[in-house]
C-alpha cells in the first residue's frame, strides 16, 4: 500500500511567550513571519520548507515535559545543511541567553552533529546536520 500522506504540512506548538517563541524563529534563525490572529493568538512562521503554528497558552506558567510520564512533543528537529550553519545557529542561541542542553555534537560515532536548546517557552528544539 502507498502512503496515503505526503510530507509534513505544519507543526502546532503551544508556546507561554507567544512573541518570544516568534522571535527566536524570526530573529536567530532568519524565517518568515506568515501571518499572524491576535484573536487566537497565535503567529505562523515558516522556513519555506516547515511551517510552525505557534499558539499562546492561557497559563503562563509551563508544564514542563517528561518523556517517561507525560504524552506529547518530546522535541522538535529541524535539519541544518552544514556544520557551520549548526555553530552558528549555536551562537546565535547563547548569545541570546536561551537555555542550551548540550552544543553541537556527533549522534554516535558520526558523522552526523546536532545540539539541542530551549524556545523560550521551554519546548526543546534540536537541530540536526546528517554529516554528509
């Protein structure tokens, strides 16, 4: 049987720092803002290739996520074309103070890297080169 889907259209994410979270895909990473529903709210961004919903929460005071007791995104990936592109997205990061969980580093043995870091609402966001 053929797959009856074809590719990723859109990932929603509950965020507590709507413009925050916005920024961080806007301003570090170079997306484009979509558009936006103040009503919702909620800001749409894109790379071109992915495009993020990003939906303010009622509560400001976040969960938090445990992949052993708790249903739902464990971590968003977002590929990266090259090694350089993955250390420069890492200083961006540090250098706006967002939470860091590990630098860039092989999966395995290699050759592909990746880091992972914190959106400033706390979900986790990595980011993968394939080493090839």
């Amino acid at each position: 049987m053929s797959a009856l889907t074809q590719g990723l259209h859109h990932v929603g994410l509950t965020v507590t720092r709507l413009e925050e979270s916005a920024s961080l895909f806007t301003q570090l990473l170079g997306w484009k803002e979509v558009s936006r529903k103040p009503d919702y709210p909620a800001v749409f961004v894109s790379d071109g290739s992915i495009m993020l919903t990003l939906w303010e929460a009622k509560s400001d005071q976040p969960a938090g996520f445990d992949r052993r007791t708790h249903v739902g995104l464990h971590h968003l990936a977002l590929r990266v074309d090259d090694e350089k592109t993955l250390q420069e997205i890492h200083d961006r990061v540090a250098d706006s103070g967002l939470n860091i969980e590990f630098p860039p580093e092989y999966v395995g043995e290699g050759p592909s890297r990746h880091m992972m870091c914190y959106e400033p609402s706390g979900i986790r966001v990595e980011f993968f080169f394939n080493g090839s």
